[in-house]
C-alpha cells in the first residue's frame, strides 16, 4: 500500500512541478529575451530558424546504440551487463509536425565480431513524436535480446574462446514516454535533431522534460543463469538540460546540451529460493543522473546530414546494491534529403490539426 501512495504522490509531484515550469514559461522567455536581446531591437523568429513545412524529409542514418547496467556490491564486487554493440540501420520520415522511425540490426553492417557473440544480441526499436507550440512529444518501444557480462575477467572465469559470460534468453522490453518544452521560440531543436528546420543564427534555450520509461527483464533460461525470472522497473524523471547551437557560416553548425536529471525507480521482482520458492521483491528508490547531447552537420536546401552523439546515464539504490546505474550511449551518422510532398498529406494533416483539441501548429 505504502509502494502504491508514494508512486501516486511522486507522480502528482512531478506534474506539478512540470506545470510550474511550464506555466511561467511566458516569463522566463520574456527575462531571457531581455538578457539576451538587451539594448537593442528584437529579430524576428523568421530571422533565426528557416522551416521547411512544405516538404518531407527522407533521412537515413546508422547508429550505435549501447546500453549497460552496473551493479555495485559492498566490498568492491560489480556486476556489468550489457548486450553486444550493434550497429543500426534507420529510415526516418519527418513532414510537418510528425516524425516516423524505424530500426534494425542486419548482419551486414555487424561484422569483425567474436564467434560466440555474433549472434547473440538481436535489436529492434520504434520511435514516433510529434511537435505542438514549444512542446515536444516522444514515443519510443524497443527489444532487446542476448547480453554478457563485460566483466567476466573480473572473477577469473573467462575462457581463450569465449571471454565472457553470455544470457542469450535474457531479454529486456522498454517502452516510455518523453515531453519536453522549449523556453525559447528562437532555438530550434528539429535544426538539431532532424533536417525539418535549419538554425540561422546562434540561440540557446532551457530545455526541461518529464520522462517515463518502463522496462521488463525476463529469461528463459533462468535455470542455468540467473536468480531472477521477472523484472520490472518504472522510473520517472525531470530533467534539466540548458541547449545551445552555434552556427557557422551559412550552412553549418555545432550544438550542444548538458544537464542533470532526478526522479523516483519503483520496481517489483520475482526470485527463486533454494527450495525453488518464488519470491516477490519491491522498492523504490531516489535516482539522479545527468545528459549529454552533442550534433554537428551541415544544412542545404534539398540535402543535409551530420553527427549526433548522446550519453544518459542515472542510478540508485536497490535492495542489497549500493548503486544500480543505467547507462546508455549512441551516435548516429545521417544524411537526408527534403522533397514536395503530396497533396494529400498537406490536406490530411490540416484536417488532423483542425479537429484536435490541441494546436499542433
């Protein structure tokens, strides 16, 4: 009852707090305009970004993306579980106020790894969001199958021709939910992130965000590896990232983001005695942690790619762990190209933004 009421109270908490901010964003804005356009006359928004509304944006990109879980034990003992580092392939599609993903992991582009993990992870992800006044809106769901334990050496079991421990049934299913704001109307973050607009001039921004993210852990072949069939982890987070982008010359540009993050981690378990007993687990936790965002490119009228680069990582307490952390890393290479789109996409979405109770544009 007390897990129950203490989840419901963070999330009423979080939300408030998320209004606040978002409720005197009038203000803030009105304050960082005056700090940074002081002693002389406002540009126009026109004058900072370039939007090309009118067009599609097809982009392909390849991405690593990693993931690792740190378990750290009293007396020096750490756990490092992680799948194999993939390389994958995406197409994006962007038009408007909606954006569509999708990625996969072929072989082709996995090469030059060991015997025994060449197969062993297996990827899949769906990304979607959507933009409305200052808000952005983000969903995402993945799979992922086949970890091993980086540090195997660590306990003087590793083997010349499999160096690591391997779980090829553990599979962890991740689904959340991202929405950020941003404070300055002058800062473009598609310009950053995808080729739907273009930053003309320098701005940065505050940028925070609500996050929720829920993962589940499970093996088939729990018997042979680990202790734990199911798990299941909830974290909610505010974070608070400052942005800003430097343009140089008239078609490039670097960009940047830092900044912490805090929240609450619920999680419930289910283990097996010696007796093969099952026994159910659950907690909650105080985590923080930080981001780091990083994207250079070039932009053109018809074409345009760059590099991206982010690392999130936070941690708490769990149980008899000191500190369980969870770290993500990723860095894409994309090019894209923009063209008309058809008429009745310009026709679907008018009517999509006609009818919803929210504003999209």
């Amino acid at each position: 009852m007390g897990y129950t009421i203490l989840k419901r109270k963070f999330i009423q908490a979080s939300f408030f707090i998320v209004f606040l901010i978002f409720r005197n964003s009038s203000f803030c804005q009105e304050v960082n305009d005056s700090i940074i356009n002081s002693g002389k006359e406002k540009l126009p928004i026109s004058s900072y970004i370039e939007k090309y509304d009118t067009l599609i944006h097809f982009e392909p990109w390849l991405s690593t993306k990693l993931m690792e879980y740190r378990l750290y034990y009293p007396n020096n003992f750490k756990l490092f579980l992680r799948p194999v580092e993939l390389n994958t392939l995406s197409l994006g599609l962007y038009y408007r106020f909606i954006d569509l993903s999708i990625g996969f992991s072929p072989k082709f582009i996995n090469q030059n790894k060991p015997d025994y993990l060449t197969n062993l992870s297996k990827r899949f992800e769906f990304t979607t969001g959507f933009s409305f006044d200052r808000f952005y809106v983000s969903l995402d769901y993945s799979e992922i199958k086949g970890f091993y334990l980086r540090n195997t050496a660590d306990f003087g079991r590793s083997l010349p021709e499999q160096p690591n421990l391997t779980f090829p049934e553990l599979k962890v299913k991740q689904y959340g939910a991202m929405i950020n704001y941003n404070f300055n109307p002058r800062f473009s973050r598609s310009g950053m992130k995808s080729g739907a607009q273009s930053q003309l001039k320098s701005a940065w921004t505050f940028m925070p965000a609500f996050q929720y993210a829920r993962y589940r852990f499970s093996d088939k072949g729990i018997s042979a590896n680990l202790e734990n069939d199911n798990t299941f982890s909830a974290d909610l987070n505010l974070l608070f990232p400052l942005y800003g982008t430097l343009v140089i010359g008239k078609h490039s540009f670097i960009s940047g983001g830092f900044g912490p993050s805090v929240g609450l981690d619920f999680y419930r378990s289910l283990s097996y005695t010696e007796n093969q007993t099952i026994v159910t687990s659950k907690g909650t936790s105080i985590s923080t942690g930080y981001l780091v965002d990083f994207a250079m490119g070039i932009n053109g009228r018809k074409f345009y790619g760059g590099l991206q680069g982010y690392i999130r990582s936070y941690g708490h307490k769990i149980e008899e762990v000191d500190k369980m952390q969870k770290v993500f890393y990723s860095g894409h290479l994309y090019v894209g190209m923009r063209f008309n789109a058809p008429k009745w996409t310009k026709k679907t979405l008018d009517w999509v933004n006609k009818i919803s109770p929210i504003k999209f544009e």
